[in-house]
C-alpha cells in the first residue's frame, strides 16, 4: 500500500520554436512514415466519463491474463499477454504485436501495431516512433506525428509538447497554438482554461511562474515562485517560501498563508475544501481560506471519498471534511478511504475496514488493492490473488 505522494535564452527559445513548427508541419504531412497503421473497430462503446468503473476483474491463467466477471466467472476465452486498467472505462491490452483498448463489454475499441501509452486521454493515446512522441485519436485512428521529444495528454482540448529545451502546446489537429517558450521542469495540464507555467530555471536564478489562457496570453499581472493548477475555481501560488489562494481573476482570497512545505506542494480543492500545512501542522480550509480544521495534526491525506485520513501522536484516524471524527486514530497506517473501504496496517500486515471501522479483512496480507468497481484484492503471492466483496466474501480466486 502505498501513500500519498505529489511534482532558456532567447534566442535558443526562438530556433527551438521555429524548429517546432518545422517539425510538426513535416510529421503531420507524413505521418504514415512509420508505415504501421491505427484501427478504429468500435469508437462508440466506452464511457465518457474518465471515472467510469470497470464492470470485470483481471485474472491470470498460465502465464496469460484474461477477465472475470463481478460473480467471478469467467468472462471471456481470450487471452492476453498484456492487461490492465485505463480511463472511461476501458482496459489497455497487448496481445502479439498488437496493443490497443478494450471497451466496457470487452470489445476491441482500438488496436495499433505503434508503440503506445496504457492510457488514453480526451481520445488520444500517446504513441512512440524512431524516439520521438505522438497522438492517435482512438475515434478515428488519425496520428499527430512523432515529432516531439515528450508529449503530455491533452486537456480541455489541448496537449504540452516538448522539443529540446522548451514546452508548448498544439491542439487536438497537431497545430502547435502556443509557441515553445515555457520550462520543461513541470507537467502542464489546463483547468478551466487556464494553466500554470514557468520559464527560466531555480539554479540560473531566473524561475519565473504564471498563468496563461488558452490563447498562450499571460493572465494576471504578477509573477510568482512557484504556482499550482487550478481546480473549482481556486489555485495556491507562492511567495518568499509561503502559499495562498488566488480566484481566476488573479485576487487573493483571504489574508493567511501557508507552510513551509518542505517535500510536498499544497492539495487541490475538492469538495469546496482543500488540506493545508501551517508551521509542520496540518489542517483543512474552505475556498475562503478560512480554517474548517485548525492545523493541528501530523499528517493528512489528499480529500477522497468525503474525508481525509490524519495522523496524531503516531496512529492514523479518519475524519470528514468539517472535522467530525469518524475513526480515532488507532491504526500504525490507514489507506484514503474508496468506494467506503480503506487499507490498514496492524502489526506489519494488511486489512481492510469500512468507514464504521468494522474489519471486511483481517490483517494478515503482504498487499492489498481497493479496486474501483469495490472489488478487494489480496495478493497472496507475485501470481496467486484472491477477490472479495465489502463483506468479505471471496468472489474470485487465481489457481
């Protein structure tokens, strides 16, 4: 079980750029140099919806993998040398030479003899080819040639690419919409049409952090340290060491700041609160930055399921996001909570409890994994995995 992690002269910016453009009219008008070609077989049956659950489970047979249903019956005769779960519902396949995604019945949605990503994005896949990076729109089968060194999934509708030594952006036809100009040293996603950049480097002594709309203009008067993407209509930037909350008009909201983070930068906001840090202690604010929960605990999770998992004195507990105590702290770690389960650890060994912190599985386990669609799965070895319910009911076991 793992815990809650988080992440140049002018003149070289403009050849790197113009060698940008160059490079991306000259793939986009030759995309089929890598003489492999994209299948669309079904571009209708999977969800929209990223967070769309997955209706079968894995399981591996001799060496292959294969499905199960929620019953734990086999799904299907088909074996694959490849699986694992993608966004929207789908599932990332490799069988032979072929990769490509099968949709929520299990169907071939897309399938590519390239070189491609696990994950799929706003419909695009990132694909490589002679050591460079590009898209394939999983709808139509359409590439966006190779011609970058790095390529981030799109968002809102548009993707950072990365030649040499600066990031821009194209846009879902391959067309770079905001000229290469921004540091490599981040990985830029647009939230609410807007992003957070930066140019210039901290050991040059010239970083510089921003926000930019879709157009590539720079919003906002102010330069800041450092600067985090927004969500629900807020975003943290920093000053001199300190975080606070800025609107998507740039004006900051309320009069506290935050910190000093030291390893970790702030949460994002879900649910109209967001987890701090203030002086080595944490706490929960409102989108005002007023303190739902004064900062006063060891440690905290990222809001999930409705609350956060905090550390006091050692053990680990389980509030809501006003600060009601749902579990005291008892446990030596406690898992964010998902789907209404949660993965402790009692004496070195894994279990499972519900939000009532009625135990669903002993603990007793080496790993354990709370899967989307609710399912529990224990690792029993690197090849044996049991299946259960939120009851604790096995409903699938490898042989």
């Amino acid at each position: 079980m793992k815990q809650w992690p988080l992440r140049i002269a002018i003149f070289s910016t403009i050849i790197v750029c113009i060698t940008a453009i160059y490079f991306t009219i000259f793939f986009l008008n030759n995309n089929d140099a890598d003489n492999k070609e994209a299948s669309v077989v079904n571009s209708q049956n999977y969800s929209e919806d990223k967070n769309a659950q997955h209706r079968y489970i894995i399981i591996s047979i001799d060496g292959k993998y294969t499905f199960a249903n929620m019953e734990g019956e086999r799904a299907t005769d088909q074996l694959y040398d490849v699986l694992s779960v993608a966004d929207n519902g789908m599932f990332y396949f490799k069988q032979g030479n072929v990769q490509g995604f099968l949709g929520e019945n299990l169907q071939r949605v897309f399938v590519t003899e390239d070189i491609i990503s696990t994950n799929a994005s706003e419909g695009f896949v990132i694909y490589s080819a002679n050591n460079k990076k590009g898209f394939i729109d999983i709808t139509t089968g359409q590439k966006i040639g190779a011609a970058f060194d790095a390529v981030y999934d799109f968002s809102e509708g548009l993707a950072a690419v990365q030649i040499g030594n600066s990031t821009g952006f194209i846009n879902t036809f391959g067309e770079l919409v905001i000229p290469c100009q921004f540091s490599n040293n981040a990985i830029y996603r647009f939230t609410s049409g807007i992003c957070n950049v930066m140019t210039g480097s901290k050991e040059e002594g010239n970083l510089k952090a921003f926000y930019i709309n879709k157009s590539g203009a720079k919003l906002f008067a102010k330069d800041f340290d450092y600067c985090m993407p927004f969500s629900e209509d807020r975003a943290f930037v920093n000053e001199n060491g300190y975080w606070y909350i800025i609107d998507t008009k740039g004006e900051k909201i309320g009069d506290m700041t935050f910190g000093p983070y030291t390893k970790t930068v702030p949460s994002i906001f879900k649910e109209g609160r967001a987890v701090v840090v203030k002086d080595g202690k944490y706490g929960i604010i409102d989108k005002d930055g007023q303190y739902v929960v004064m900062p006063k605990y060891d440690l905290m999770s990222d809001i999930s399921d409705g609350g956060v998992v905090f550390a006091q004195d050692g053990l680990f507990g389980y509030m809501d996001t006003n600060g009601n105590i749902i579990i005291a702290p008892r446990y030596e770690n406690l898992s964010p909570f998902r789907k209404g389960l949660a993965v402790f650890l009692k004496d070195h060994k894994y279990g499972v409890i519900d939000r009532a912190a009625t135990v669903v599985v002993n603990p007793e386990f080496e790993e354990i994994t709370i899967l989307d669609n609710g399912l529990i799965k224990i690792s029993l070895s690197s090849d044996h995995f049991r299946y259960v319910d939120k009851y604790g009911k096995t409903v699938y076991e490898t042989e």
